[in-house]
C-alpha cells in the first residue's frame, strides 16, 4: 500500500510520551494537525444546539440551545482527549451528525408515550435511552467483541472503507459549499446548483485551488493555511456584499447573514460561556429502560459501532497506522467513544462517535495522541471563543476545500483492493458506494458486511478465511440482516403516500 509521506523525524527526547519520535512527527506538525482537525470539524458546535433545540427542523423540543453548545464541547473535549490519552491516535470525537437527527426526530417523538407517565420532558427519556446505548457500547467493548469485529475485515474491506468515506468527504464537501443541491424535482441524488457566480462560490473554489497548490507544493499546513486565506476573503467578501449587484448576491449566503449565521464577522475574540445547568444530568435513565425505545437503543448502538469502526479503519489506513493489518490499540479507541457517549447524554447531548474529519488533521501530518489532545483543548476554549470559531465554523465555504482535499487522499486506498479476486472486490464496491449514496459510515459498512462471508461462501472461498473471522462475519451478517427487516423500519417515518407497515427504509 502506498502510504502518506512520513514527516521528518523529531530529534529523540528522554520524554516522549506520545512517541512522536517513533512516528516521525514532533509538537508543531502535531498542532497543525489538532487544528486543522478542529476547523473542520468546528461546525457541530453550532448546528448541534440547533439541531437538539428544533430551531433547525422546525420541532422545538424545549431543549435549551446555548446549554447544549456547552454540552457538545464538554462531551468532544472529554472524548477526544481520552482518545489521545488511552489510544495515543490522532482521531477526534463529537456528537454525530445523524446520530443527532435521529435523536431529534425520531428518538424524542418515540420517548413522548414514556416521558408523559413519568412526568417528565421527552428529550430528557431520550438521553435516558442514549445513556443506555452507551452503556452497551461499554459492554461490548469490555467484552472485546468489537475487537473481534474489527479483526474480520479483510484488507480489501478496510481499503474500501477508506476510499467509500473518501467519496462520502468529497459528497459533504461539496454538499456544504453549496456546488451541490439535492434534485426536488425527483428526490433522488444531488445536482449541480444553478448560483455559480456567486460570492458563495468564489470562496470555496479560492479556498480549494489555493489549498491544491499548497498541497501540491508540499506546504506544511497546507489545509490549515487555505482556510485562513479563505476566511480572509470570505471577511473582504462580507464588507463588499452591499456594493454588488443583487443578480450576483440573491442566492448568496453572505447576502443572507443579516438573517441567519453565516459568517457573521466576529465582534470580539472572548465571551461569557452560558450555564450548561439546563441539560446536565437531566437524562430519565430509568423512563427509557422500556420495551417501547428498545428498538431505538438498538440502532443507536448500530449506528455508533459501525460509525466507529469505519472511521478508525478509514483514518488509520490513511495515516498508514495500520500494522500487518491491525489497528494499533483499538480496544482503547473504542472505550473512549463508549465513555464519551455515557458521559455526553450526562451533560447532555446525543451520541458522540469519532470524525471522519480526523482525516484532514492526519493529512497535515498528525500521527499521534497530541493532535487529539489539541483537538480536545480547543473545544474546552471554544465556548468562551465562540465568537471567531463561529466566523469560521458557521460558513461552509471556508471548510469545506479542505474536505475535498482530504477525499483526494483518500482515493488511493482504491489500488490496494483485491480486484482479482470477485469475493472481495464485490463486498468492496458495495461499501465504497454504499457509504456516499446512504448518507451514512454505517449503513454503507452494513451493505459490505451482509453479503461478503455469503460471497465467500457461494463462490467456494471460505476457506481462505480464518475460522473465527467466517464465525464473526456469519453473526454479522445474520445480525446486519435482522437489523433491516425488523428493527430500522420500526424507527422510520413512513414514505409519502404510505402506511407505516408498509415503508420502505429511505433517509
């Protein structure tokens, strides 16, 4: 496997707990690494209060906004530093996107029954139900079964879990600066958008052709420098968005900050944190210990060990972490994302999963715990920092160069994929377009894992695989198979013009 070019090694210290030496990387590429990873992962500080309130899907849930903005750093600084400390890999954690909306939408209004006999809110059932979740992440970690888990994927699979996350960067990076829109007019895929000559535009191709040379020039920080140039522009931009013309700035979202939160330019650097009082320990564990959320439980446990053991497969392959196929300390990877999301529905927020945004940090030249650590202290900052993290992490357009860059990365992992042989190649594709088109790291691997230990055996190669590798990925499949025909479509509204029992599982 081709592998990212290693930094120049740092000199040998008699303290080095992190092993930068070992790794070739020292403290300024690790830094580097940690912040570029926080800008582009920034976002879920602002849209998780704005998800987790309602004010973003129009469903107010009495969740108080600012308390959980403290909340989502709280449970990212907890989580990630854990990650650094007892995993000593470069892979920063948060409340997940999806796991949010699900929490949202579907886990809160299925909590409402349960939360009215307790005399009690029914967000607060639903962090009961995430604490739970956790719990179980918990168990099956002490157990070591997703270590187990991880240990059946063939090298096929974990490179096409790579370069399938690739894709799914590239998607979000293009979704984010707006080149993409969803089709109305069918519903199905995206399409190119109409508003090309706007500002909107400008800076996003700005940032992504000024971070291409960089990168192309081998810059150190090249990622990291884009996004400061392109929040400069993006600052030019704002000033100058009165003086233009409205056929040019109509359709610009500069041209509707005074509105909403985009790139509101910022007032001050520091400010007063609010209270976090309002959803800490709020959580009704003993109102969502019932048989009526046992199916969502089920699927935020399904969401988060497959969110998981994607992410930790597709970033270490990329890093080049990866030894005679193992993921050095995964057991501890996993025991961080398991404490981080039974302590997040403490303070109160939904579950926290590792980021596949790690990956622009580690293509900076993050190698090691340290980057986390940063990660972790910058989230502790970013609450009395709202204000300048808000200027940059509000405005897609200025992170979202760097996810395309990040994607081209990626790609690579597709050449150390065993074409020849058709019982991986099949199951590999699967994955590699499964997790772009779903939407989702876990439903993607789902697809994958389903079919491959059934391709093996039908095309007569089981026996190439170990006999606790055919066990786990035969459980799997069963398990993968359950999950879709009995326990997600409880969890999904139903299609339009159809009843409940009859929908078909859609996102």
């Amino acid at each position: 496997m081709t592998r990212p070019e290693k930094p120049r090694r740092s000199a040998k210290s008699g303290f080095d707990p992190f092993r930068l030496a070992e790794h070739g990387t020292n403290f300024r590429i690790e830094t580097f690494a940690g912040v570029t990873t926080f800008l582009t992962m920034s976002y879920i500080i602002f849209l998780q209060p704005a998800i987790l309130s309602g004010k973003m899907t129009g469903a107010p849930t009495n969740m108080d906004a600012d308390a959980v903005m403290v909340a989502t750093c709280l449970a990212a600084a907890l989580a990630t530093a854990l990650m650094g400390l007892l995993a000593n890999l470069p892979i920063a954690q948060a409340p997940g996107m999806g796991q949010n909306f699900f929490f949202t939408v579907t886990v809160i209004p299925a909590a409402a029954a349960v939360a009215a006999v307790r005399g009690s809110e029914p967000w607060q059932v639903a962090l009961g139900a995430v604490f739970l979740a956790g719990v179980i992440f918990l168990i099956l970690t002490l157990l070591g079964a997703r270590r187990m888990i991880l240990r059946a994927f063939s090298p096929s699979l974990r490179n096409a879990i790579a370069v399938g996350i690739g894709l799914f960067i590239a998607l979000i990076g293009l979704k984010n600066a707006g080149i993409l829109v969803p089709d109305v007019k069918t519903d199905q895929g995206w399409l190119l958008t109409k508003h090309l000559a706007t500002p909107d535009m400008a800076a996003f191709l700005f940032g992504l052709l000024v971070t291409a040379g960089l990168h192309a020039r081998r810059i150190r920080g090249s990622i990291l420098w884009g996004i400061v140039a392109t929040t400069a522009l993006c600052y030019a931009f704002r000033m100058m968005t009165p003086l233009l013309p409205e056929s040019v700035t109509g359709s610009s979202w500069l041209a509707q900050s005074q509105l909403m939160t985009w790139f509101q330019p910022a007032e001050a650097v520091f400010a007063a944190p609010p209270s976090i009082a309002p959803v800490f320990l709020k959580m009704d564990v003993i109102g969502a210990f019932c048989w009526q959320l046992a199916p969502m439980i089920l699927v935020l446990v399904f969401m988060d060990v497959f969110d998981t053991l994607g992410t930790l497969i597709g970033v270490s392959e990329q890093a080049g972490l990866t030894r005679d196929g193992e993921i050095p300390r995964p057991g501890r990877a996993m025991m961080s994302d398991a404490i981080g999301t039974v302590a997040g529905a403490g303070l109160g927020t939904s579950t926290v999963t590792s980021y596949i945004e790690s990956a622009a940090g580690v293509q900076q030249g993050g190698r090691t715990g340290l980057t986390a650590l940063i990660v972790a202290a910058l989230f502790l900052i970013a609450p009395i920092a709202a204000p300048i993290i808000q200027m940059v992490g509000s405005y897609p357009a200025i992170t979202a160069p760097a996810l395309v860059i990040v994607a081209v990365m990626m790609m690579r992992c597709v050449t150390n994929i065993d074409w020849n042989d058709f019982t991986e190649a099949f199951p590999a594709t699967l994955i590699i377009a499964g997790i772009p088109l779903t939407f989702s790291i876990a439903d993607g691997l789902a697809l994958g894992l389903f079919v491959y230990p059934i391709v093996k055996l039908l095309g007569g190669k089981w026996r190439s695989m170990s006999r606790s590798a055919l066990i786990v990925t035969g459980i799997l499949a069963l398990l993968i198979a359950s999950y879709f025909v009995w326990i997600r479509p409880m969890t999904l509204p139903p299609v339009k013009g159809e009843t409940q029992t009859t929908s078909v599982e859609t996102e």
